[in-house]
C-alpha cells in the first residue's frame, strides 16, 4: 500500500514529478543506486528538502546507501498516478505555453491526447500528424468526453473564454483541469485543478528587477 | 511614489499580473470603473484576496463606487515593472511551453525579446520573422547579453543543461531568469528566478485523481 498523507502541499508533488524526470535520466545514464544529492545535483533541489518529501510517502532509502533508482520510480510513479492512462482533451489553440508538437513529451506519463477541440471553426479538420488526429469542433466537447472517456481537460482558449470552457469540461465529467489560460478559473471542490498561468508569473521577475535596479526604473 | 512590500507574496504578484490582463480587456471593452467583484468575475479570483492584493500596493478604490480602470492598470503596471524595457535573451528551443510565434503575446508588457540561441548549431541562421531575429549559436551567449543589455534569460534548454546555461547567464550579467524546463535550477540571492516547471505541475492533476478515482486507479 501507498502512503499518502492529504496534507502533502501542491509544491512537493510538483517536485515529485521532477525528481521522477530527474531519476529517468540517470537510469538512463546505467545508473542504479543514488543519494539524494546526486538527485539534488541534476533537480537544484536541496538533500533535505529531497528526503522530507520523499518520506513524506514511506521510507525508501537506506542511509549511507542511498536509493534504488528502478524502486524508486516505480514507486513515484505510483504515487502521481503514472501507471494509469488518462484520456485527456485539449481545448483551444490559443496556445502561448503549447505547441502542439511537443504535448507528448511535456506531458506527465499516462497522459494520453484523446481529442483537440479549437474554438476556430475554419480550423476543423486540420491535421495534428504527431498526435495522429485532426482538430474538432468546440461543438463536439460533450460527445468527446463521452466517447473517448476523457478524465483530464486542459483549456487553452482566451482568457474571457476559460471559464465557460471549464465549466463545459467540469458538466461533461471529467475529473481535472489544467488551465493554461492568462486568468484564473474555478471549479467545484470535487475537481481537481492546476493553473499554470505561466505569463503572469513571469511578471514576478519585472516586478523585483522594477524594485532592485534603480536605475532602470521608470519615473512615475 | 509606490507602496512596496518586501514580504508580498509570489502568488501576490501573479495575481496583480492577471487582474492588469483582465483590467485590459475591460478598458478594451469601454469600461471606466470596474468594483473588486467584476475583476473577479473576469479572473476567477475572489473579490476578497482581489482587495487584499491591490491593498497591500495602497489604498486605490472608493467604497461603492470602485477603481478607475485606467489609473488602476497604470498603477499596476508600475507596481509589475511594465513600464520599463527589459531586453531578454531566450536560450533554447526545447520549448514544450513556448511557441516561438507567441512570445510577444505571452510575456507581460515591458519584455522584449533582442535574442533567440539555440544550442544545435544546424539551426543557426534561421530566420523568426514574427520577432525578426535570426537564431544565433549558443557561443555568443556572453557577447549578446553585453552588446543588447540583456536583463532577463528565458531557459528553455534540456533539463540536463538548465543550470549550466542559468550559470552562465547569471555570469555574464542578466538579473533575471525564467526557468522553463521541466527541472529546477538555483541562482544566486542577488538574482531574481521564476520557475515555470508546468510539466511536473500537471502531475498535481494525476496524484489527485488517482487517489480520488479508486476504479481507475491501477492495482500496486
């Protein structure tokens, strides 16, 4: 059985996530034994922000010995639901975060593009050869969730149109959301939801620079 | 002169940056004056945090009557920095996040995009003609930040190399990084760093639905 603790904060499962990238790579490097500061040197995380997340789910190492790395991702994987296919939708092309190319790649293992719904009616039709399938209509959202048993949404359309597509989404059941929108939505409690409003939080760089380079500042 | 804080919040300042996108498209809609509940409306942020965040900057509204939407963006805008020019160098096309074509519209105003490095040198020379920049080789990291004034780099490198090339960034002078891989990367206190880890973010989706969705939840 998996320990899991409800307390565990969205911060520590994102870092999982890079721990279990981390770790494929120095598999794939022959590696098969490691510290948790070799996982620091390839995350820039610190050992003891590694080992309290990693026992914040059981104890995996043996001190001085360190990890089994094929043990460990197994059981990373587990935890973040890696070894289930979830059928996801993409909706909208408004995609300043997504190229569509590289959706496989960027997303998590077990995620699984079902559909691409755009928003653009001149656009139905139109191939996505990497993902072998062809955009559909906004029209068809309901009926795709549906058939294709999709679990996961994510929604990059413009911002003045992410919450009505997310509550679309959230009517025709599926169970998550990613928003990739410049604005935030809201779901019912019993969804689980990521924003990644990667534009905004760029702005948290202009916004210290603003304060810690004087000479750069702009007048009021 | 501006309200600063030293102890506001990250999550502060993303949220200042989607309620200037939001207070944009009002003003682009015609609207003057807006209250704290119509901002939420546009952003699905709750008119409480709204005016808890704006009033962490200073007192802005009038009980009742509202903002001003022009003066609350330029307002904003100053807080965010968006009033100054910030050249900024992108490192990599490994880009799961980035679609070249819509830099200009992703990055908050201000940002200015006087380079674009590749590390596969078969790219070099490669025409952008949405920014008007051709890609350059990696090798000329050093001069570029020099000779363009360079204060912001984008890494968007393989996770392997993200810290190398954030060192190497920090060295030759920019004051700001924005790590887009799907690693994290450590920089100096001096440095401001956003990282926009949106793959691992996903996984959040995953780890709570598998725990949440028994019936689909594979068997350990």
């Amino acid at each position: 059985m998996i320990k899991t603790r409800d307390d565990v904060s969205k911060l520590t499962i994102t870092r999982m996530a890079i721990y279990y990238n981390a770790l494929k790579r120095m598999l794939e490097d022959g590696e098969t034994m490691c510290l948790s500061s070799q996982i620091g040197q390839h995350t820039g995380i610190s050992s003891s922000i590694i080992r309290k997340d990693l026992s914040s789910f059981g104890e995996f190492g043996t001190k001085g010995v360190g990890y089994r790395i094929d043990f460990l991702l197994r059981w990373i994987g587990e935890i973040l639901g890696y070894n289930t296919v979830w059928n996801t939708i993409v909706v909208g092309m408004e995609m300043p975060l997504l190229s569509i190319s590289c959706y496989q790649n960027f997303l998590p293992p077990g995620f699984r593009i079902a559909a691409v719904l755009d928003m653009d009616e001149r656009n139905y039709g139109a191939m996505i050869p990497e993902l072998g399938l062809s955009l559909e209509s906004i029209r068809n959202l309901e009926a795709v969730v549906f058939k294709k048993q999709v679990s996961i949404g994510l929604v990059a359309v413009q911002p003045e149109q992410a919450q009505f597509v997310t509550d679309r989404l959230v009517a025709a059941g599926v169970a998550g959301i990613a928003n990739f929108t410049q604005t935030q939505v809201t779901v019912p409690e019993s969804i689980a939801l990521t924003q990644i409003n990667a534009g905004p939080m760029i702005s948290q760089l202009s916004y210290d620079l603003a304060r810690s380079v004087p000479v750069l500042q702009s007048i009021v």
